[in-house]
C-alpha cells in the first residue's frame, strides 16, 4: 500500500472527515443542496472520465458529455445491481480492479477480514433481488463512511484515555456490509465484540455479560432475540445506546428492545451501496437521510418523482465512492418522503426526512429436528449465499426438512453446483441440521416474480409453494 493510501485510511484522516461532517449538520437546507451539487458535479466529472461503461451508457442515451455544468442529474438514466454486475469491469474507476478476481476474493475463507490486494474493502451481497452484487471501496472512500458513522450514527464521544465498548449481533464470517464496518473502528477508540447471530444463544448471552457493552448494534432480528433473554434474565447488559439495521425493525420489536433495556433503539439505514445512508433522529420516529454525502430520490412505478407523502422506489447516488460509483442507481427498498419542516427538527439537523423505509422483508425457515424441536435458518445467511458462477438462488421449502434451491448460474456448471453444495451443506453442519434436512438443487435459466405481488421472493416457506414454478 502506498504512503498516500496509508494516510487516506489513517486516524488521521478519519478526524479530519469527521471535521467535515460536523460542519455539514450546522448547514441550511440550501447550503446542503449547495454541498450536494458540488459534490455531485466532481464524481459525474470523476465516472465520465475513468469509467468506460458510464462514458458509453450516457453517449447511448443521448447525454452531451462536453459541458457537464449544463447536465441535471434528473437528465441521466437510471442503472440497477444486474446491469452494473454485467458491465462491472468497465465501470469501477480502477484498473487494479477485476470482478474474477472479486468473486474469487469473496469465497476464499482464508481472506475474510482482509482487504483485496490489501487496498480495497469488498463487501458482497445477494440482497433480497436474490441477484449477487460486489461493491468495492478505496481507502479514502472507506474512511469517509467510517466517519459517517461514527459521528452520526453511533455518536461516540471521542476520548484518548477509556475505549467505548460496543458489541455487533449479526453474521460475522464474510464480507457482509456490518461486520466490515464495525471490525473496522479505530482499535484506541473501542473495544469491539463480534456476536455471530448463527452461533448457541447461550454463547452469546455469557459472551456479553462478561462483556457488558456500552453500545449494542447489529441485525434487528439479533438484537430483538438478545431482548428477550434480557427480559427472561438470561442476559444482564445495560447498553446506553442500540442500534438496528440489515433487516426491517418492527414497532412491536422496537417495544420489546425497550422494555427490556429501557433504551429506544435506532433505525439505521445501510446496503452494501452505501453502509451510511441515513439514521433515525433522536427525537422522533423520522429517519434523516444524510444528503450532504447522498442524492435521494423517490421515483413512482410510471417513472414520475413520488410527491412527499406517496410511496416510491429509492433511487441513490453515492458522492463519496470514487472507487466504484453509483449514479442514479435503483435499490430494492419503498420509502415515503416527508414534507419539509418549516421550524426545522428539533435536533437540529437540516438532514430531509423518510417517513417510512421499507425494504424487503424475508422469513425464517422452520425445521423439525427428531425429537419434535423447532429449528430455524435466519434469513439473513440466504441474503448472503455467494459463490462463484451463482448469478440468481431462491431457496423453497417444499416439505417441513426439505428445500429446493432453484439457481441461474453461469460459467462452469459441474463446479458451480459443487460450490453451491459445499456452503449449503457448511450451513446445515453449522446449525446442526445436515442430519435431517435434505435439499435439491434445481439449475434454471430464470427465475419468476411471485405473480400475485409482481415481487421477487428469495425464501418461500413451507405452505407457501405455490407460487409459479422456475423456468
């Protein structure tokens, strides 16, 4: 690595982002947008050079790339996971960069924890599009997000002599998006406790009590499950602070979290897009989207921006990944977007507000083990199954221990299905199910959208079936 790259990831670095940030919550409606603009204006700048496939894709839809400052960012199209995995060598802005290499990166268990060609953070996902996605990182890109969320998120108080214990709750042995970013922080600043959600419950539970964090953070389904031991008085933790994100936080399961630990958990918005895009405020139930470092937009079915208050499809800009942009890109989730606030929010924040925030929200696998007992998969390990030459997986139960894993796959196809055989059969052997739980695996060239929602589904539970077979 070089000196330079060295710096862009240093302590030192990260402060002076964090300077940044606090300046930009003391801003105005009018000077984000300003903050935006600007921003926007030098990364389009940045992909219409050093991206081929941006540079080709907007000449195809009739952009004139010879006087940007005359470009809105309404007038680009939009691009999705599927068409940036199929062009992904020519967009990424590094020629150091191949997305062979990234898939062999990803499923190599000996390279977990560690950055490609000890530069890059590479952080994967199938995401509920079941639709495998790599997104990388560079040094100086990472030590923004780092200080996104640090300074908005967790909201550490910075002090050289005592460390912040925060504990994470989620899986923990890949690239996935909150291991990364929580394994991560600055080492003088925090003691960190990695909770592997697959693992015993009891683990967990003596793990943490030994542990006593002051911050606890991580899927909210894990952290919901640790609230329940807490009321049983299985765990016995007083964490000041809890943050959830990864999967959607219910408001029943924000009154259990509560209850149990007298402290409102946070709702933090992150994907493997962009690990800090937005975070509930503190006073309310509305979620700010950090917009200095983001361009949000809403966008109903026929094409039109969604009014504020009308439900559409996010469509993100990220401004601070040089590495790998992302320019009018599609996620998967809905969201409502709020009025403007006339007096501003009580927290004093400028930061525009979601209403409501939804992603996709998948189900547990049950399984019956010999003696009666339930059994179940998170959802969460089929939104991260990667292997290489996997390019789609949805994953039905066809009886109470059976699955068909339907897949569209690409490349070899004696060695991918071995691939897929071998992490099926890692996670039964993990959850102690290879013994009852038997599956097929169903290669196909597509994989349909339920056709009584028109949405794709990765999980289909028992009784659920029915919905039109793969092709």
């Amino acid at each position: 690595m070089s000196i330079m790259d060295q710096y862009k990831l240093s302590v030192i670095n990260i402060m002076f982002k964090i300077h940044q940030l606090k300046k930009a919550e003391t801003m105005s409606l009018e000077q984000l947008k300003n903050l935006q603009n600007k921003r926007f204006m030098k990364i389009f700048k940045h992909a219409v050079k050093h991206s081929k496939f941006y540079r080709n894709y907007y000449q195809e839809h009739g952009i004139n790339l010879k006087d940007p400052a005359k470009i809105a960012i309404e007038d680009l199209p939009i691009i999705d996971k599927k068409l940036m995995m199929e062009n992904f060598d020519q967009l990424v802005c590094d020629n150091n960069i191949r997305k062979n290499e990234l898939e062999d990166f990803i499923c190599d268990p000996n390279l977990v924890h560690r950055k490609y060609k000890d530069k890059y953070e590479v952080i994967h996902t199938s995401g509920s599009s079941g639709r495998i996605g790599i997104f990388v990182y560079g040094p100086n890109d990472w030590s923004i997000l780092r200080a996104l969320v640090f300074t908005r998120v967790s909201k550490n108080k910075l002090c050289l002599f005592s460390k912040a214990k925060y504990a994470f709750i989620g899986v923990t042995d890949g690239h996935y998006a909150g291991i990364s970013l929580a394994k991560d922080s600055p080492k003088f600043l925090f003691d960190f406790l990695p909770i592997d959600i697959n693992r015993p419950i009891h683990e967990s539970i003596a793990s943490l009590n030994l542990f006593m964090p002051e911050c606890l953070c991580g899927y909210a389904s894990g952290v919901y499950l640790l609230a329940l031991e807490q009321l049983k008085g299985n765990l016995k933790i007083n964490p000041e602070r809890i943050i959830c994100s990864a999967d959607p936080l219910t408001d029943n399961m924000a009154e259990i979290i509560y209850k149990a630990f007298n402290v409102r958990p946070i709702n933090f918005y992150a994907a493997t897009e962009s690990l800090g895009m937005a975070a509930q405020c503190d006073f309310h139930e509305g979620i700010h989207m950090f917009n200095d470092w983001h361009i949000f937009e809403s966008m109903k079915q026929n094409g039109e921006p969604a009014e504020p208050g009308e439900p559409g499809d996010l469509i993100i800009t990220n401004l601070y990944n040089y590495t790998q942009p992302l320019i009018r890109y599609r996620m998967d989730d809905k969201v409502i977007l709020q009025e403007k606030q006339e007096k501003g929010c009580p927290c004093g924040w400028s930061f525009p507000l979601f209403s409501k925030l939804a992603g996709r929200e998948e189900q547990f696998l049950v399984f019956e083990d010999p003696n009666g007992n339930k059994e179940y998969l998170h959802p969460i390990i089929f939104v991260e199954f990667i292997v290489v030459g996997l390019e789609k997986i949805q994953f039905v139960q066809t009886g109470k221990n059976k699955l068909r894993l339907n897949a569209v796959i690409h490349g070899d196809r004696g060695a991918t299905i071995s691939r897929i055989r071998n992490k099926m059969d890692e996670i039964l052997r993990m959850r102690k199910l290879i013994d009852f739980v038997n599956y097929e695996i169903n290669i196909v060239e597509d994989i349909p959208n339920d056709p009584k929602t028109g949405k794709y589904r990765l999980i289909i539970p028992f009784m659920q079936g029915d919905v039109s077979p793969a092709k």
